[in-house]
C-alpha cells in the first residue's frame, strides 16, 4: 500500500471571537496527487493551506508531512524585509542549506586537525551533503543571481520566484491568478 505524503486528521481552527472554520477536517494525501481547495470568503481555505504548510501552529489535531518532503507556501501577500535587498530576503528563506554549506567546509578544514575523528566527520559530512543535495545547495549561488532579478517591490513576482526558487514536493498558495496557477502546474509536472 502507498505512503500517504500528506496526513491531517481531526484538524479544527478557531479564529477570534471563538468562530470554528475548520471543524474536524481529516485529509491524507497519496504522491502525486493534485488538490484544488474550494469554498466561500471566510470559509477557512486560507488557514487549511497554511496549516498544511506549517505555517500556522495554532490548531487543534493533527496535520503533518512525510518526513523529508518540502513544502512550499505562496501567501497572497509575500512578507518581505524592506532593509534586505532579493537576495537578502532570498537568503532569509534559505538558512538551512547556506549553513550547511558553511558547515561542510569547517568539516572539510577539521580533516586536516592533528587529532581529528575521521568517523564523527564522516557522519557529520554525510549528514551535510544530504542537505545540500536534497536543496541542490551547490547551485545556490547561480540561484541566488536569477532570484535577484526580481524587484523587492514586485511581491506578487518575487513570491512566484521563491517558491521556484525553494522547489517543494508540494505548494499551497491562497491566491488564484493565472500566474500562479501556471506556477503551480510546472512545480507539480517537474515533480
């Protein structure tokens, strides 16, 4: 039988001043699978695709990914630092594979220590390559030169490009332009 990538169960959300939009939502997802999310203003759409992202904690239930996939999540309104420039902003989203890419050379330079654990290293570089290559991290530099072509002040552009950017197993975004529908089928056909 197929693993579910994707398991909710028994999620609620209640919203000030105590209104239950989601009420007992049971979800499980097989890979591959497309969903569309449907309903009226209000109805709770928006916080099921964030809970889904992880982006919102406070629910009751239970909502959770296979482990090693990567969500992605594309808010109407990208949150931006106006004090970082794309790449800074870019580089925000990217911590874990930029440290450790800084991690594997410390690695690297600890090899050469008189007294070096070779074993605890191995395992240590084993652990970081894994990271760096589920984020393609070598690439990161090219990566961050294409991102940056993008104004800051274009949100809406700079959102679409992250979310290419990051390439998830899976991308949840409250908004239906045509943008980022477009968006949304190349993430899942390159899949």
């Amino acid at each position: 039988m197929a693993q579910y990538v994707y398991t909710m169960n028994r999620v609620c959300k209640v919203v000030p001043p105590k209104r239950e939009i989601l009420t007992n939502i049971s979800l499980s997802f097989f890979p591959g699978a497309k969903i569309g999310v449907l309903g009226l203003n209000g109805s709770g759409k928006s916080s099921l695709l964030r809970i889904m992202a992880g982006v919102d904690k406070d629910f009751d239930g239970e909502a959770r990914p296979m482990p090693d996939i990567k969500v992605g999540y594309l808010s109407q309104e990208p949150r931006l630092d106006p004090s970082k420039d794309v790449r800074g902003n870019v580089e925000e989203g990217l911590l874990e594979p930029l440290q450790a890419l800084a991690k594997l050379e410390q690695v690297y330079a600890d090899y050469a220590e008189p007294e070096a654990d070779f074993d605890a290293l191995a395992r240590q570089q084993g652990q970081l390559e894994d990271i760096i290559h589920a984020w393609d991290a070598h690439n990161l530099d090219n990566q961050l030169e294409k991102a940056a072509d993008v104004h800051a002040g274009e949100k809406d552009r700079f959102g679409r490009r992250m979310a290419t950017f990051i390439q998830p197993n899976r991308l949840n975004t409250t908004t239906s332009s045509n943008d980022n529908l477009n968006l949304l089928h190349f993430i899942l056909d390159s899949q």
